[in-house]
C-alpha cells in the first residue's frame, strides 16, 4: 500500500509535489501554534468572548489577505506566485509580535496580520491547486495532502510540548517563548519549493463574475456548502481548543494529550488513498460527518475526560478522513466560473462570502454567551451547534455535487 502510494507521489507533476511540500510547511507551523494562540490568549485574559472576538478579527484578515491582493493581483495582472513568500513574512511576524502583546487592542491587531498573512496563503495556494490538478486526481492529491497533515499533526504538537516544557519549565523563559520565537523560521522552507511552480496572472474581474456568482444554480448550491462551513470554521478553531484546555488543566498537557492517535489517522487516510475516487467521495464524506457528529455531541454531553478519549479517538479517524471529501469539494466550489473566463472571480467572491459566514457564526456564539453564563455549559453548546454545522455542510456539499453530477 505505502509503495504504491510512494510511486504515485513521485509521479505528480513538480509543481504538484511543490504544492503538497508548501501546504505541510504551513500545516506544521499551524499545529505547531493554533490550539496554543487559543490556549495563550486565555491565559492571558481568561475572556470566552476575547477568544471568539479574536477568531472573527483572524477570519477578517483572511479576508482581506484573501480579497483585496487578489483583486489587485488580477487589476494589475501580476504574478500570484509570489504570493507564498508575502503571506510567510505577514504570517511570521504576527506569531513573533504575540510575545510582546500586552492589551487586548494589540492581541487583535496580531491576530488581524496573522490573518492576513494566512489569506495571502490561501488566495496562492488554491489559485495553484486550481491550475495544476484536474478533478479526477485530487481525491488521490487530497488524501496524500491531509496523510501529510496528519502525521504533520502529529509532529506540531509534539515539538510544541517540548518547546513548550524547554521555555516553561527548563530555561523558565516563559510558556510561549521559544514557541513563538522558533516557529516562524519553518516558514524559510518554502523558500525551496517556488521555482517548479508556473506563474499565474489573472484576467481581470468584471460584473459578469459578480452577477454569475449570485445567479448561476450550482454557485446558489455552493452557498449552503460554504455557509455551513463557515459556522463549522468559527466554532472549530475556537471552542474545541478551549474545552480540552478546561479538562486537562493547562497547555503542556493538552500538547501531551495532542500527539495521541494522529499516526493512527495518517495511516487511515493513506488506506483509502487509492481507493477513493470521484464516485465515492460523497459517501464517505457522509459516513465520516456522522462520526465528528456523533463524537463531538458526546464530548459536549459528557464534558469529561471519558468523553474527551472518546471524542479523540473518533475525531482521530474521522476528521483526516472527512477533510480529504471537503477539501475536494472546497476545490469544486472555488471552480464554478463563467465559460468566457475561469475560476479566479468565483474564488474571490467565494472568499468574501465565506467571511460572512465565519462571522455571523462568531456572532451566534457571542449572543448565546449572553444567555449561558456558566462557562462549561456554553462550551457544550457551541460544541452542539458545531455538530450541526458539520451537517448543514455535508447538505450543501451533497446538493452542489449531484447538481455538478447532472452537468
């Protein structure tokens, strides 16, 4: 299995393999950081609504790290390649600046710029993604994209921990200090993997991009998709990370409790690797939701660490292998252009409108706070209102994809 895999990798075309190496140097920074930017920015204001206000101003600099170079790239048709090196150098910087924030006003504008760093990422790498894979191999590309993640989740968390214990407890330098001071150097990596890929410039956007967008019948599909997404998002980033953190107690042992069952995930996707293909990916993104549903409504039940192993064991199996149908999907959405032009106009509009809905998730999440004052229970429900977003999403991929199927 793993040899066939192995030849099959190889056989990508370079700037493909450039493209896996670049999204797992991004994915190891991420988990590397992620769940501890959550954990670091409680710690430091002990605020629920700080952290969701937080994840909402991050999806804002998404956006505008998304939009507006974008809109500008196709303007002025430059080249989006150089996109990767902007978008490491923003996105370096904002995980360095955290050590030095020392108000909310700050925290927020770190979180703006880590944001914008990371929508110059993903305007880059989807623009390339788009180009340089067709329909039929990217269920085989997104499986071995998210075996890497996966084993890259592993490994994050890992070299977290122990940067975490080294600073904390060894060199009493601070909890988060070699973490945030080692973790932007990965990003010199990429610098390796430019020179195979193409350049792109876009073709300028026009009304007729806007007016296909809201009328065309599988971008109005799409919007189901991506506002389920959207609330799915919000609430992933921010409440999961937060609920571990309340039952483990502190960072060093949630980085512990994190390096768990990721290996187990890596080898699930690469099982299915070969085997998943245009016609069953919808089948399995069904059966891998109704896993994530079943185990995060048992971790908000629960709220123990019975329910935590639980929740980790099958959030382990089914997350990586969800991610695979959803990331295909994430590419089909994006590539609903007009037939006079391509996919860069919908993916930008697409952008715009998956902000939304990251923030009227935030929203929901913040008004409900209004009405659950104890902490535990409010987390149990944005843990709820998580698993129903899960299903809302898999509707609207369900709809968009047998609507494409009739195309």
């Amino acid at each position: 299995m793993f040899g066939q895999t192995i030849q099959k990798i190889r056989a990508l075309r370079p700037s493909v393999r450039s493209l896996l190496f670049l999204y797992w140097i991004n994915a190891f920074t991420t988990g590397l950081t992620g769940v501890f930017i959550q954990i670091f920015l409680y710690q430091k204001f002990t605020s629920i609504s700080l952290n969701v206000l937080a994840t909402m101003v991050l999806y804002s600099g998404i956006m505008l790290g998304f939009c507006i170079p974008g809109y500008f790239a196709a303007r002025l048709r430059l080249n989006i390649k150089g996109g990767f090196i902007w978008s490491f150098v923003s996105t370096g910087i904002a995980i360095f600046a955290l050590l030095y924030i020392t108000s909310v006003a700050s925290a927020l504008t770190v979180m703006l710029l880590w944001g914008f760093g990371q929508g110059i990422f993903w305007l880059t790498v989807n623009t390339f993604e788009l180009t340089e894979t067709k329909d039929h191999e990217r269920d085989f590309y997104s499986s071995v994209l998210n075996a890497g993640n996966q084993i890259l989740g592993l490994a994050g968390p890992a070299c977290a921990t122990l940067l975490i214990w080294l600073s904390g407890i060894v060199l009493h330098l601070g909890t988060f200090t070699l973490l945030f001071t080692v973790a932007p150097s990965i990003y010199f990596l990429g610098f390796f993997c430019f020179s195979s890929i193409r350049d792109y410039r876009p073709k300028p956007l026009v009304w007729a991009d806007v007016s296909h967008f809201f009328k065309d019948r599988e971008n109005q599909y799409a919007q189901i998709y991506t506002a389920g997404m959207g609330f799915q998002q919000t609430l992933g980033i921010t409440v999961t990370p937060l609920v571990i953190l309340f039952i483990l107690g502190t960072a060093l042992r949630v980085g512990v409790y994190s390096t768990f069952f990721a290996l187990f995930s890596a080898f699930c996707v690469l099982a299915l690797a070969n085997y998943r293909t245009h016609s069953n990916r919808l089948k399995i993104y069904g059966f891998t939701t109704l896993g994530l549903t079943i185990a995060i409504s048992i971790l908000g039940y629960l709220f123990s660490f019975a329910g935590l192993v639980i929740y980790t064991v099958l959030e382990g199996i089914f997350t990586p292998l969800n991610n695979v149908s959803s990331h295909v999907v994430d590419l089909a959405s994006m590539e609903i252009g007009r037939k006079e032009s391509d996919f860069y106009a919908t993916m930008i509009l697409r952008d715009l409108s998956l902000w939304f809905w990251r923030l009227l998730g935030g929203a929901v999440f913040l008004l409900a706070l209004q009405f659950l004052q104890d902490e535990k229970g409010f987390l149990s429900f944005g843990l709820y209102l998580l698993a129903a977003g899960l299903v809302f999403t898999y509707l609207g991929a369900y709809f968009l994809v047998k609507k494409m199927q009739e195309n």
